[in-house]
C-alpha cells in the first residue's frame, strides 16, 4: 500500500483524526449524560452497549486502522460465526443426552 506523505495528504489525516476525537468527545458526553436517564435496567445496557460500539468502532477503524482490512475483518467475523454456532450447539445437544438418558430404564 503506497501512502502519500504530501502536506495536503497530512492536513487531511489530521482533520480526520480530529474530526475522529471530536466525535469520541461528544460519545463520552452522550455516555455521561445517558448515565442520569431514568431507564429500566436493560434499557440502559442496551443504550450504554450502542455507544460503546460506537465509539470502539470509531477507535478500531481510524486509530487502529482497521477500515482498510476488510477482507482479513470478514474472516475473523465469519470465524467468530463458526465458534458462536458451535458454543449455542454444544449445550443443546447435551441437554439433549442428558434427556435421552432420563427417559431410557
């Protein structure tokens, strides 16, 4: 990957990194002021959850330069899949024994 180094090339990197950190400014406000709502419980993790993905995306893509990986992102998601349906499965099916087991004399 080629990256130009020229002045006008930085001054926008930075304005986007500023632009980045104004952004994580106003999540952490928003964080703040989300804690004073009157919410019921889930509700709250729900909306603390949104803006915590919010602003870990925004830190994932740009600080850690993540938006230029999609393929190598894609695979991990899709491996993460796997694992996921493999973990909700596996207590599945041994219920399923443990039952099979009860039922038999």
């Amino acid at each position: 990957m080629s990256h130009d180094h020229s002045p006008e090339a930085v001054k926008k990197e930075v304005r986007v990194y500023l632009g980045v950190f104004g952004a994580l400014l106003v999540g952490t406000i928003v964080t703040v002021l989300a804690s004073y709502l009157k919410v019921s419980t889930a509700l709250g993790i729900f909306i603390a959850l949104v803006i915590a993905t919010v602003k870990g995306s925004l830190v994932a893509c740009f600080f850690m330069h993540l938006r230029s990986e999609k393929i190598m992102i894609l695979a991990f998601l899709l491996l993460m899949l796997v694992f996921f349906v493999v973990l909700m499965i596996l207590p599945i099916g041994m219920q399923m024994d443990t039952f099979t087991d009860n039922i038999s004399p």
